[in-house]
C-alpha cells in the first residue's frame, strides 16, 4: 500500500458479517476483514480515528479501499 493512502484517518462506520467499514468525510471508505478469529480479537472504538494501516494491523484479513467509489488499493488475504 502506498505510505499517503497508509496515513489517511478513518473512523468506524458499521459492521457486518466479519468484516467492518470504516469511513471520512473526504470519501474514502476502507472494508477490512472476512476472518472470523481476527475480527473477535479486534479491539477497534467507534468514536476514534485511525489511519488506514492501524486499520489493517489491528483487523487482518482482507483490506478494500476506496474514494468516492473508485478502488484504489485491494489486498485479499
């Protein structure tokens, strides 16, 4: 992942199904998850903002990120 898109901050938005969404008002939206262990263990607060890299250290399993729709990164676990 390139390190200004690692850096970009988002914050909680929902959960579903072992995966959460996290989102910012600039439009990015990241997805992040699909392994159940991983998701349990995760210790994410919705009212906090994390960068994009916390987000995947901290949840594991498959990232999505994009902005405003459009893809810009993916990584299948």
């Amino acid at each position: 992942m390139d390190k200004e898109l690692a850096k970009v901050k988002v914050r909680f938005s929902s959960y579903y199904k072992y995966s959460f969404t996290f989102k910012n008002d600039e439009g990015y939206a990241v997805s992040v998850g699909g392994i159940s262990d991983e998701m349990y263990k995760a210790s994410i607060t919705a009212d906090k903002d994390y960068t994009i890299q916390e987000v995947s250290d901290e949840c594991g399993g498959s990232l999505r990120v994009t902005l405003n729709g459009e893809e810009l990164y993916y990584n299948a676990w």
